[in-house]
C-alpha cells in the first residue's frame, strides 16, 4: 500500500484558503441574496425615470385557469390585465392604484375611461351577471354595481380576485411587483384594438416627487 506523508508546508497550505473563504463567504451570500430582476418580455411596456411598467391583456380563457380554475372572469366578460411594476431606481414608488384607467377610443371623440374592477367588484360581475340589453350600443360600457347575494362561493372568489390582483402600493427600490387588473368590458373585447393602460399617480416617496405617466398602448403587435 501507498504510504501518504503530511507536513506542516502542506497544512498551512489548506488553512490559508481556508480561512479566505471564511471571511468571503458572507459577501458572497450577501451577493446572492440581492433581488434579481427578470427581463420583460411583452410588447406592452413603456419605462422612463428608472420605472418600466409592462401591460399583458390575457385575451383567451386557457389563460385565466391556473388563477380562476372554476369560473372565469373572460366568460362573464370581464379582461384581466397583468401588470408588472419594476423599480430599477434607488427610490421606493408609490403608484396610485386607484387611479390607474383602461382608456377606450371608440371612433373619433368618442372615449371612455374604465376604473379597474376591485375584487369586490368581479365577484359580483362573475357570480351575478347582470340581464344584458339587447341594444348593441358600444357606450358608455355601465360602470360595476353591487348585485347582493354573497354567500360562501362569494367569498372564496373575492380571495381568489384578491389574492391574484396587484396590490401592492409601494414597490421598493431595485425590485418587482406584479399582479392582475380587472375590467368590465361586457364582452368587447375587440375595444383593446385602440386601447391603453393609463397609469396617471406616481410619487418617488424619498425625493417627495412625482414621475411622469404611463400610457401603455395595448393594441401593440405581440401584447396579445
């Protein structure tokens, strides 16, 4: 049998790595643990100010299965939008949800502006439709009202709406949010051929400043 010889040279020789890699290991998890941010890949984005915002209409029912495995808001008419808010800047943004609108151009001068549904809001639009009119005007598209009738299936699809919708307020610096935006559009979806995500309220909370809108053009090649 091979007989092996350890000496002092060679032990020193290991500690001295060693010991490198004890005091580099906290910067190396440190390194790692740093939020990554992915590419974004949809067509319908606009990004300025250190913000990109990206809009993707889910615009075929396969899409909303994994969120809505029962019923679907596409069958009750209803456009999920998801948005996803990145934040490349050293500053936390506070983007105004409530204020965020899908603007409709009918025909020339004739627009609408559409509040995003709450989740409130598309469990009575999906549980309890209400009786369409047989008039095929185009507008104004009625805006959501409460129908009652809340029971058990209500609650658990206001979670699900909840649950799957963007809610997050305030995105961090160097990190992402993403969630879905929901709009009543009684079945017309062909609207999104001139449509955009209009998102007006944006403040930079550190500078106390506020950033230029976005406007997303949804009829863009490849949004859909």
């Amino acid at each position: 049998m091979q007989k092996v010889y350890y000496s002092l040279m060679k032990t020193t020789q290991r500690v001295a790595p060693l010991l490198f890699a004890s005091f580099a290991l906290p910067t190396i998890l440190a390194a790692q643990q740093q939020p990554v941010t992915k590419p974004l890949t949809t067509s319908s984005l606009d990004s300025h100010e250190g913000l990109t915002i990206a809009a993707d209409p889910w615009l075929s029912a396969e899409r909303y299965k994994s969120a809505f495995p029962k019923k679907s808001p596409y069958t009750a008419g209803v456009l999920a939008v998801k948005v996803t808010v990145r934040n490349d800047s050293a500053d936390s943004v506070k983007v105004g949800l409530e204020r965020i609108r899908l603007n409709l151009t009918f025909d020339e001068g004739n627009r609408q502006e559409l509040p995003a549904l709450t989740s409130e809001q598309l469990a009575d639009a999906v549980l309890h439709p209400r009786v369409k009119s047989p008039s095929k005007s185009r507008l104004p598209i009625p805006l959501p009202s409460s129908s009652g009738g809340r029971d058990k299936n209500w609650d658990q699809y206001q979670k699900l709406a909840e649950d799957a919708g963007l809610h997050a307020g305030v995105v961090a610096p160097h990190s992402t949010v993403e969630g879905l935006l929901y709009f009543d559009l009684q079945n017309q979806f062909d609207l999104l051929s001139n449509a955009r995500l209009y998102i007006p309220d944006l403040i930079a909370l550190e500078k106390n400043q506020a950033l230029m809108y976005f406007d997303i053009d949804l009829s863009r090649p490849g949004a859909h």
